[in-house]
C-alpha cells in the first residue's frame, strides 16, 4: 500500500507545470456547510410550514437551491465517505456505521466512565479525499463538526488526511450526545502535532446519564460553531481557504441550551409530548420534543446567518462559495417526530432507507455576484460530485488522472463537476445513473433518468418518480426490460468489501 505522504507528493511533482498554473489563478474560497439527519423539507425554502429558517431561506433567495440533490447514503459515516471520497458507496471504503470505540478499556472523566478509543471505519489510505486534494494545490484546510472517517490512533483522522485545524467530534457514536465529556482538536496554533481530546471541565463535574445531565452546561453545537467562526475571522483573503462544517445539529438528542430559541417554540407548540429514555439508551431522556426539534434547526438556521453575514463583513463573500445539506434524511430517533413536521413533503422514507426522503436532501449554494440569484434547479446531483466540483472551481485540471493511485488496479472517482450550473455556463455533463447501497437495511437502490429501483435483501421494486415521486406504485413487474437494466448497472457498480455486505438485486 502506498505511503499517502509520498504519493500526494508525487501528485503535484510529476504534474509541477500545472500546480503553479492553479496557483496563479483567483481560486475562490469554498465552504461546505453539512448538516445532520435533516429533512428534505425541514428548511423553509423546501416548504417548511412550522420552524422558522430565515437565514436559509436568504440563503436561497440570494443563491440556487436544488430540487434533486442526493446525499451519498441513507446514514452519517458512508454519506460523508462519498463526499470526501469522490465515490459511491459502491467503491468507497466506509458504506456503513461500523464501530471501533466497542470492547476497548474505559477510563474516567470525573465519574463519568467514557471509551478509551472512539471513532468509526477508516478511509482508505490509498485513495485521496478531498482535503488532501484541496491542501495540496495551496488551500488553507480546516474541519469542524463529525469526522466518521477514523477511529483514534488510525490512519485516517483529520490531523493525517489533509485538515490543517480541526475540532469537533471524531467519533459520531460520541455525537450522539450534545453535553459530551470531551471533544477532539488538531490545532497548531494550540501546539497539536497530533489529534488530542479537549476535556470539557464544567461538563464532567455531572453525570453523562440521567437527571443530573441536564446541569451541564457546555452544549458542543455551540462550541463548535464558535471555533468555525474564529478560523473564518483568522482568514485575509491572501490565500484560499476550504472549510468543511458538519454540524450535529438537528441529530438526535434533541436537548439545547434553554434559551429565548427553544422557549418561542414551547410557547408555539404548547401541546408537546416528552421522550424518556430508556436504561441502554444512547441518547437521553427529551422534554417537549417538537420544541426541542424546531429549535434546533433553527439553532442551526442562525449558524448559516452569522457565517454569510461574516463573510460580507469581510469582504470575502464575492469570493467564497458556500453549500448547505444535509447528510442525509430525517431521523425518528430519541423522540424526532417526522410526521408532525411533514419532513419530506411528497417523499416517501426516512434515513436508513434508499428511497427519495432517505437520500435526497436539501442543496443550496450562496456565491453573490457568481452564482444567480433565486434560481430553483433540478439538475441531479450527488454527494460524490462535489470532489470534481471543488477541483474545477480550484482550478485543478484532470483532478482523476493526476490523483488516481497507481498501486491501485482501478482507483474510482465517481463524480461529475456540477461548477457550470453554478456558473450558468454550458457543457454541463449529466449523470446516467445515480447508485447506492447501505448494509444495515440490505437496500440497493439506482435512478436512472425517471426510473428508481429500490432494491431490498435482493428484490428490486421500480418506480417512475415522474409520475409516482412518493414510489407509492411498483411497476417492476410490467417493465422487466428497465428493471434489467438497472440491475444490471448495479452488479457493475458493486466491488465487494469484506465489512459492509448487501444483498445485489436478482431478477426473478
């Protein structure tokens, strides 16, 4: 396996001539806002009904929002695995939530007990992410939010794949609680030449579960945010940056600070229900869940706001790209209530699920002055297109070829660059199939144009989203030739990976 140090190394020095030519140009700053388990119509500009997202909908009415954007999974780890891979989750390494924090020794934190080890599958190292690409040709890097791509001490953590600062979760097991006993950071500025655990001093002094959970008092959302801002307060305009948040919010637990945000939407749904956790919990026990829900999104709504308003304040906006989604669809964990919110409009499914509402996902880029202004666009794209993009816009010729492994028989790059819709220029390439598969619900699924199948433990269903969007309607068996077809395009996209099993569709 090749060393990933020497192999970035050989990118740029067999390629010199073009590097220094991408250097010279007016490369724009690039920030990418991933959002967690929100729905395809929890935002306002999506049709939102019940939870105020003004900063989202500017977002939108000043950029471009998408109509048929997917995430690369129904689940955390493998949707960001697309992004940060290039690929689908038929190629990337990491296509589920395995974990590498169970069976390890525990230590304290005050009398709290916690994992000695935490974190989640590990990228490959010999296939380059998007970062690495990024840093490589002169970007600024940095992270803040869930990792999921590495456990600590292995291979892959922010500190070992490209990200220049860092801080937030590196394990999403430990995302699952908002008051946690520590987070992670990789900042030289603070001395790290490692990634390190930041004991969170106030949080410790109470109990992880239970009652005396709720008089902890530092929320990471909020803490997280703030050190985005600073690293986006520290950048001049000299030298391009790429930032990468993947904020928890709204994921499971629902629980925030009790503040004017959360006390507008007690008052508005002043018929609330409680969620109570149970003794093997994950999460903790709710108060007022729909509040807790809404407040939360639009906790995160007010995050999108300051980073725009900042960027003006700067003067960077016109020079900066800023994406908002999701990593994938609405989640009913620790007392979400999509139902009650109508989360996914016409869309049928949940996370987990393949169908439309579990991978297509809210999608709006802000560039004032590049991109148009409140255009609605229904160019289908997916997570795995972003890398192309960023390569594009960075003035990265051949991103593919010069990145590829050569150690490798085939190293994948799934994507098609999506930059000349953004720009309104021509040429834009279309995709002939869109793919994923995912583990732990033995789903497959392909669209191919209208036609979606949706695979389940090896049975293929098909749907004309045209005329059927909720996939309400099966007509596999009336259209054997397309199903065919895209079983087929499935068992070609499929390599198989010895820690993430799915059953491929059959023909009957």
């Amino acid at each position: 396996m090749m060393d990933v140090k020497r192999w970035l190394s050989l990118g740029c020095g067999l390629m010199a001539v073009p590097c220094l030519q991408a250097q010279q140009v007016s490369r724009p700053n690039i920030i990418y806002i991933m959002c967690d388990d929100l729905g395809y119509a929890d935002v306002g500009c999506y049709g939102q009904q019940y939870i105020s997202t003004p900063h989202l909908d500017r977002m939108a009415a000043e950029g471009m929002r998408f109509t048929q954007a997917y995430a690369g999974s129904p689940v955390s780890a493998p949707s960001r695995a697309s992004f940060m891979t290039g690929q689908h989750c038929g190629h990337t390494e990491v296509r589920g939530n395995k974990e590498y924090w169970r069976d390890v020794p525990m230590v304290k934190y005050g009398e709290n007990d916690e994992f000695s080890r935490v974190g989640q599958h590990p990228y490959a190292a010999d296939h380059i992410i998007l970062p690495e690409i990024m840093k490589d040709n002169g970007y600024t890097t940095a992270m803040f939010g869930k990792w999921a791509g590495g456990y600590e001490g292995s291979h892959s953590t922010p500190d070992k794949r490209g990200v220049d600062e860092y801080f937030g979760y590196v394990c999403q097991y430990q995302a699952h609680l908002y008051y946690p006993n520590f987070l992670n950071r990789f900042s030289k500025i603070e001395g790290d030449t490692t990634l390190v655990r930041v004991t969170l001093e106030e949080n410790i002094l109470h109990p992880q579960k239970g009652e005396g959970y709720t008089l902890r008092t530092q929320y990471s959302a909020d803490i997280i945010h703030r050190k985005a801002m600073e690293w986006i307060r520290r950048q001049q305009g000299d030298k391009p940056f790429f930032g990468v948040f993947t904020y928890t919010l709204p994921h499971a637990e629902l629980v925030q600070p009790e503040d004017s945000i959360l006390q507008y939407y007690r008052e508005k749904f002043a018929d609330d229900k409680d969620w109570e956790a149970g003794a093997w919990s994950r999460y903790n026990t709710s108060r007022d869940t729909h509040a807790q829900f809404a407040a939360m999104v639009s906790r995160l709504d007010g995050y999108v706001g300051e980073i725009m308003d900042e960027l003006k304040g700067k003067g960077l906006a016109e020079n900066t790209l800023v994406i908002f989604t999701s990593d994938n669809g609405p989640h009913q964990e620790g007392g979400a209530d999509p139902a009650f919110f109508g989360f996914n409009a016409e869309l049928r499914g949940i996370k987990r699920q393949t169908h439309e509402g579990g991978v297509r996902v809210p999608f709006i880029a802000w560039w004032p002055g590049r991109v148009e202004a409140g255009v609605v666009n229904d160019h289908q794209l997916a997570f795995y297109d972003v890398m192309p993009t960023c390569c594009e816009l960075a003035g990265v010729k051949n991103y593919a070829e010069r990145y590829e492994n050569p150690a490798l028989e085939e190293d994948y790059f799934d994507g098609i660059s999506f930059a000349p819709t953004l720009l309104d220029k021509r040429g834009q390439r279309q995709h002939e199939f869109l793919y994923w598969e995912f583990e732990e619900t033995d789903q497959v699924a392909v669209r191919m144009g209208d036609w979606k199948m949706v695979s389940k433990s090896g049975k293929p269903h098909l749907y004309n989203l045209a005329e059927d969007l909720h996939e309400d309607n099966d007509v596999a068996a009336e259209h054997p030739d397309i199903v065919r077809q895209m079983v087929e395009i499935a068992h070609s996209q499929h390599v198989e990976s010895p820690h993430f099993k799915v059953t491929m569709p059959r023909m009957e």
